[in-house]
C-alpha cells in the first residue's frame, strides 16, 4: 500500500494536460435552470429526450433531469455559458414536436 501511495504522491499534470484549473465565480457550484414543455399528447420518454438532446448540447459536465408532471422537464447545468448557448440554438424540438425552453430562477 505504501508503494503506491509512493507513486500517487509523485502524480502530476503537465502544461499539455491541464496542470492548472481556475474557475470564476459563476462556475463555482451553481445550478442553472431550464424549464421545458414538450407540445406533444404522447406519452414523454424521459430517457429518450435525455439521449437525444446529450449530444445535441454537449454539456462538459453533463446535466440533471427532473420531470415536473404534465409534460414540463426541469434541466439542471453547472454552467451558465452551456445554458447560453442552448438558448441561442432555438427553437428546439423532439419527436417532431415543439419543445418551449424558458429560464427558471432557483429563487
């Protein structure tokens, strides 16, 4: 075991990996919200809109699901600029229905 500790102790980044991380104040431990209400009648898939919309938004660190009844999805993000951006690809759809996205205030 003290092996490899040895080993871990002596683990480092180099400047082509990334040995530095700074995060600004906004991407520090905040959530973002997005609400979303799917125009369909059908039954919502929550797992499908997860799948389809993944890797439509590249979220770096991924995304949060929260299903709110009556066709409402709650998204939750790390990272304000991901949300941005989201928000400038509109309008957005699943299943050839309309999806109506609008920002949500956790407060």
């Amino acid at each position: 075991m003290e092996s490899l500790m040895n080993y871990w102790s002596n683990m480092s980044l180099n400047d082509r990996e990334g040995g530095k991380v700074s995060l600004n104040k906004e991407q520090s431990s905040m959530e973002f919200f997005i609400a979303t209400k799917f125009l369909t009648n059908r039954a919502l898939n929550i797992d499908a809109v997860i799948r389809t919309f993944s890797p439509l938004w590249r979220a770096v660190n991924g995304f949060k699901v929260h299903n709110m009844g009556d066709h409402i999805l709650l998204f939750v993000f790390d990272n304000k600029k991901e949300v941005e951006k989201i928000f400038s690809s509109e309008p957005w759809s699943f299943d050839k229905h309309l999806v109506v996205m609008q920002r949500f205030e956790n407060n």
